[in-house]
C-alpha cells in the first residue's frame, strides 16, 4: 500500500476515532452525574436518619445505662460518646469520616465498622441469593406466559403473581415456618452460627431466602410479562414471527433483548425490598445479619449503628441501580 493510500485511510479513520473518544467520554460524564446523584440521595437520607433518632425520646446514654447507675455516670458517658453537642454539629464530624470507612463508635464503646463486620457479609449473602433466585424465576414464569398470551398459563402466572406480591413478607416467613418446620420438621425453624459468625449450614438460609423471594416474584414475573408484551407489538418481533420462526426462538432471540431495560429496572428496585425485608426475615428466623444489629441499634436509640447500617444498605442499592442504568443505556444504545 502506498504512502498516500495510508494517510488516506487514516485521515478516513480519525473522525471515527474521535466520534468514539467523544461518547466514550459522555458515557463517564452520565456515570459521573448518576454517582454524584445517588450520593446526594444516600447524604440526605443519613442526615433524615440523625434526625429521625433525635425526636425520639431519651437518648443512648440512658438506654444502655445500667441499673442503679446514677445521674452523674450517665451525663458523664452522655458527654463521651458526644450527645451533649447539637445534632448538626455531630452530623457532619460523621459525615467527613464516613469516606474512610469510620463509622463511629457504638452506644456500648465499639467500633460501629468492627460490629458490623460479620452481620454485613451475611446480609449480603441472603439479599444475593434471593436476588438471583428472584430474576431467574421471574424470567421463567413471565416467559412461560407470554410464550402463549392469554392461554392457561398466562392467566396462572398472572393470578399467582397477583396473589405473590400482595404476601407481606412475614406472612410468608410465618407459613414456611409452620409448613416447613413445625409440621414436617424438614428445615431447622432458628439460624444457628458457625465460629466465623456465618450460617451453619445452607438448609439455615432456604426458608429466609423463600421469605423474601416469593413477594418479590410476583412482582418481577409481572414487569417481565408486562415488558415482553410491548416487545411483542415491535416490528422486528412481528417480521420474525411472519418469516416462520418458533415463538420460542422469537421470544428468546427478538423480544427478550428489548425488554432487558424494564426486566433490570425492576429487579434493581427488588433489591431495596428485598434488604428492607431482610430486616423482619432475620430477626424471624435468628439470622445472623443486619436486621438483628438495627433491631438492637434501635432500642439502644445507637445513631451511629443505625447510620452505619443505613450506608451500608444505601451502597449496595446504588449501585445495584447504577447497573440497571448502564444495561438500560447499553439496550437502548445498541438499538438500530
């Protein structure tokens, strides 16, 4: 190739380069300004948190004062763990540590991220479980139906979903209790721990897990149903079902891909159910996760616990449905 043929074609490749560089750099511009966004969001509910604790009576140096304490030992630790100081003093000393992973001091003298080293990991164990337990039954059961819409099997899923998402989830707990545990003895009804802290066995997280699947598969199994219908009307949908191809292959290959966006923006709002549920299922079942931490944290009227907490839940749904937006901008992206 001669020279002059070369710098044609790189003459012919640089605005394609620089077409690139330029999305590439409004796709970490969107990511910045959503980060940015759910950070707000997470500061605001924090601050509400503080506040909330604030109005309610009494204060975690008279909770956890012991008995016979006197007067003066509980002004004394009111004055160490800083509850004599102003809320909106104490608020943003809590916020400028938080990047550095210091959460504070419990009402009982521990470090709030030492306490909740072990709860944390198994919380994320059960929400994560029944998150993939809850997308992929989801997408079996709206599949199923919408393979033939309107047949038997649309309207079971769709009565079975109706009845699902209207079962709170201690409702459920309490009937897989008495099915599961109490009739047939077939799972153990509390959580017992192994040294580490963690379940002893797998069997401790089938019920928790079902507990808190079985509203959110209701839901989802709805939104997928719901988002392959639109699919269904799409024009390169009806094309490949007119050039003679199986609705199975028509639903797998041509509407599912369309219907990622809704699918994914439903399961990423799943998972602030499925961890504000977790709450209820563990302190049900003996879990040893969060829920039994927040519970104590609130008797204790302990700020920074239940902060902590907060944060920490508030991480993990941001970015879950950080994910659920780059998937929706990837489809929506590479639609012709």
């Amino acid at each position: 190739m001669s020279e002059a043929a070369i710098e044609g074609a790189e003459a012919a490749a640089a605005p394609a380069a620089a077409s690139a560089l330029r999305r590439s750099l409004r796709a970490v511009g969107r990511t910045g300004v959503v980060l940015a966004k759910r950070a707000l969001m997470l500061a605001v509910l924090l601050a509400v948190v503080f506040a909330a604790i604030e109005l309610l009576p009494g204060d975690a140096a008279s909770a956890t004062s012991e008995r016979g304490e006197s007067a003066a030992d509980t002004a004394a630790r009111r004055r160490l763990l800083g509850l004599d100081r102003p809320v909106w003093e104490r608020f943003p000393d809590w916020m400028t540590a938080l990047p550095t992973g210091d959460l504070g001091t419990s009402a009982r003298g521990e470090h709030v991220t030492d306490l909740l080293a072990a709860p944390f990991p198994n919380t994320l164990l059960l929400g994560a479980t029944a998150f993939a337990v809850t997308l992929a039954a989801a997408l079996a059961l709206g599949c199923w139906a919408a393979l033939r819409p309107g047949g038997t099997a649309d309207r079971i899923v769709g009565f079975a979903s109706g009845i699902a998402l209207a079962l709170p989830e201690f409702v459920v707990s309490i009937g897989l209790l008495l099915v599961l545990s109490l009739w047939t003895g077939w799972l153990p009804a509390v959580t017992l721990t192994a040294p580490d802290g963690s379940p002893a066995s797998w069997t401790m997280l089938v019920m928790p897990v079902l507990a808190l699947t079985v509203p959110q598969i209701g839901w989802n199994a709805r939104i997928v149903r719901g988002a392959l219908a639109d699919q269904a009307a799409a024009p390169h949908v009806a094309a490949a079902r007119l050039d003679g191809l199986s609705p199975r292959r028509v639903l797998l290959r041509h509407a599912l891909p369309g219907a990622w966006p809704a699918i994914a923006t439903g399961a990423a709002t799943s998972t602030g159910m499925l961890l504000g549920g977790a709450v209820v299922v563990e302190t049900l079942f003996n879990y040893p996760g969060l829920g039994t931490v927040l519970s104590g944290a609130v008797a204790d009227r302990d700020t920074p616990v239940i902060a902590g907490v907060v944060a920490c839940t508030g991480a993990v749904i941001s970015l879950v449905l950080l994910c659920a937006d780059l998937v929706r901008a990837r489809t929506l992206g590479a639609r012709p």
